[in-house]
C-alpha cells in the first residue's frame, strides 16, 4: 500500500482523487469527518446566556458555533 500524499491546496486534492486509485493507498488513518454546508445566521445573545453557552460547548469538547446549531436544530426538531 502507497502512503498517502501530502497535498497543499484543495485543487490538488481534487485532482489526486480524480487522477487516482485510491485501492492504492493505506487510507486506514483517516478518520470520519462530517462537513455540512450552512448559512450564517447572526444571533443576538445575553451576555449571561453567551457565558452560559460557552461553558457548555467547552465541557462538550465542541467549537461554540457548532454547540450553537446542534442547540437550535434540536430545538427546532419536529420528530
């Protein structure tokens, strides 16, 4: 198995991945990663909410935008 590449920009990497076979090469490093495309929304918060907020995305282990939406779509959730 071939060692992946080091690639520099994202049309090189668009490039090796259409150029390639990856069968090729040890991809057992790589780890999952979920990439979602969204539209920024500006909200307006308290400064005891923001405070509040902050504390739960860092015992959560997870950047506040994105402890942010996770809170909103649950809330917003119609299941």
């Amino acid at each position: 198995m071939k060692p992946l590449p080091v690639l520099s920009s994202d049309e090189e990497a668009e490039r090796f991945v259409a150029d390639s076979d990856l069968s090729e090469y040890d991809l057992s490093g790589l780890l999952p990663t979920r990439f979602v495309a969204r539209d920024q929304v500006r909200v307006l918060l308290t400064r005891p909410a923001l405070d509040r907020a902050m504390a739960e995305a860092r015992r959560a282990a997870v950047p506040l935008e994105r402890y942010l939406g996770e809170l909103l779509e649950s809330a917003l959730s119609t299941d």
